[in-house]
C-alpha cells in the first residue's frame, strides 16, 4: 500500500523537485498502460542519477575483466586460471565478483564451453583447445551496485559452423538492443532476437533468460525471448536489465547437471552461444552500459 503523491511533494526518485515537475507525468503514463492491461514496471526498478552514476562505476570494472581476458585467453589454458585472473583483476579494483558465493554458486566466473550453455564451471580440467567456443560471463559488485555481461571467445581454429553461431549470436544482441527505448516493450526486444535466430536455423533457450540489474544481481523484469512484439513489460526510463540470449546450434533442448545443479548442457550435444550486454532505457532510446 503507497499513499498517493501530492502534486506538490518531493518526487519519489530523490531528485529534490517536485513531483509535479518530476515524475508525475511519468507515472501517469505507466498507470494508462497499466489500465489497458500491459506489465509495467514498479517503482523500485527504476534507478535515479546517483544510482546510474554507482552502476556505471561498477560497470567498468565489469569491461575492464572482459578486456583483460579478451587480450589474454588462449589455446592450452585450462579456465581455473580465468577464474583467478576474474577473482584477482576484480578484487583488486576493489570489487566482488558477484557469482562467487551467489546462491552457493563456487567461483568467480561462469566459463561455459561448447555444447555448455551456460554456468560452466572454471576447472584445471577444462584446458581450451583450438576450435572451442567459450563464453566468459562476468558480474561485479562495487559499492553495492550490480554489473553483469559476458562474451564469447573463439580459441585457435574455430570451424565456419561454430563461428557462424557465435556471429549470429551477437546479431542477436545488436538486433533486440535498436528495440530497446521508452514506452515501448520487452517483448520488442524478445521477438528480435528471436526471429534472427530462427531464420538463421537456430533455437533460442527458453527456460534461461536476462533480468533487470543494478541494485541486485538479479531484479525485475525477466528477459525472454520468446515473446512477442507488444508484449512483456512496458519499457520506461531508468529501467537497466541485460539481454543475454543463450543461442543453440540444434535443439532448444537443455538439460542441468545433477551433480553439481548448476552447469548447463544442450541435450543433443551441439554447440551454444551466449553474448550478454546491459542496457539502461533512456529519455530517448537506450545506453550500453556494460558488454
Ligand atoms: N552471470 C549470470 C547471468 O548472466 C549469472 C550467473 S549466476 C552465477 O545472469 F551464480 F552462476 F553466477
Ligand atoms: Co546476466
């Protein structure tokens, strides 16, 4: 139960001005697209300036990771050694890897590998070799503010089927992301994705999708992928959340590994792609924030 903002109170997002010459309008809006029966997003997902200034400051360490591992995987590392190199470069920028410890997850970095669609664990075991696709997925925590992208590597000889799913992949991304602006919708977004996907032959996972960020790992909205244009939550300023289509090569199919319960595999064994980016919604479009 919230009491209902006067006019001429301060506005709920602590920028100091009126409600009236705030949020009011906004609000307005929202509760209009509420009434014709589309999902729309509550206050606590939307983030003020000082919010998105603290999430962009977490974000470039986020970059900083990636970069570093950009420049530095190889052919003949084993991905224990990017789970150290993720754990020392964050810690020593003064941020927490967000996955270490995250609901009793073991590392510091998700490093999945070929036919692994996601949540790979980082083992001295798993050595890359030339022709792997790996995506490498990075979150950090820097004063309490959230940052969450991943990308995919391709290690030595890559084939022309694998490199084809990895570019497509990232297609993707870029797609779904020129969706991305106020008042529209998730589902804008979803269907984009999807549908290069699908005529590129390949399935979109559907159990495994994105979320909003910033002030959590994992916030409000759920980003799927298969949704249709016009639907799934109202886009409005302020909002942050990734879209991070897991792609696969074959079947949609996927199963987690009941040893651990976390890693996940496609159920025919072809390969899976993953390009993880995140977007704030902006008065006028959309900023990548974190890729
Ligand atoms: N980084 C993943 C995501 O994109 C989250 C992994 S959960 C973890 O949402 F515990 F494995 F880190
Ligand atoms: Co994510």
């Amino acid at each position: 139960m919230s009491v209902k903002l006067g006019r001429n109170d301060p506005c709920w997002c602590k920028s100091g001005k009126k409600y009236k010459a705030c949020h009011q309008a906004f609000d307005e809006r929202i509760a209009l697209a509420a009434a014709q029966g589309h999902i729309v997003p509550n206050h606590s997902i939307i983030k003020n300036a000082e919010q998105i200034a603290g999430i962009k400051e977490s974000c470039k360490i986020n970059i900083a990771v990636l970069d570093y591992i950009e420049e530095h995987i190889h052919e003949g590392m084993n991905t224990a050694e990017i789970d150290k190199i993720v754990y020392d470069l964050t810690t020593k920028m003064g941020g927490i890897p967000a996955p270490l410890h995250y609901q009793g997850y073991p590392f510091s970095v998700c490093t999945s590998v070929n036919e692994q669609v996601c949540h790979g664990f980082p083992s001295e075991d798993v050595i890359l070799k030339s022709g792997d696709i790996v995506n490498v997925d990075v979150s950090t925590i820097l004063n309490g503010y959230f940052s969450d992208s991943s990308r995919m590597f391709c290690i030595g000889e890559v084939s022309p089927e694998k490199q084809r799913l990895v570019n497509v992949t990232k297609e993707c991304v870029e797609l779904g992301l020129k969706e991305v602006k106020p008042w529209g919708f998730l589902g804008d977004m979803g269907q984009a994705v999807h549908d290069h996907a699908f005529a590129n032959g390949y399935t979109v996972v559907r159990e495994i999708g994105g979320h909003g960020v910033g002030l959590e790992f994992h916030e409000d909205p759920w980003v799927g992928y298969n949704s249709r244009r016009g639907e799934e939550m109202l886009l409005v300023p302020g909002m942050i959340f990734t879209i991070e289509p897991m792609v696969n090569m074959g079947k949609v199919d996927i199963y987690i590994d009941d040893e651990n319960d976390w890693e996940v595999y496609t159920a025919d064994g072809k390969p899976s792609a993953q390009w993880e980016i995140m977007v704030l919604v902006t008065e006028d479009g959309h900023e990548v924030l974190c890729w």
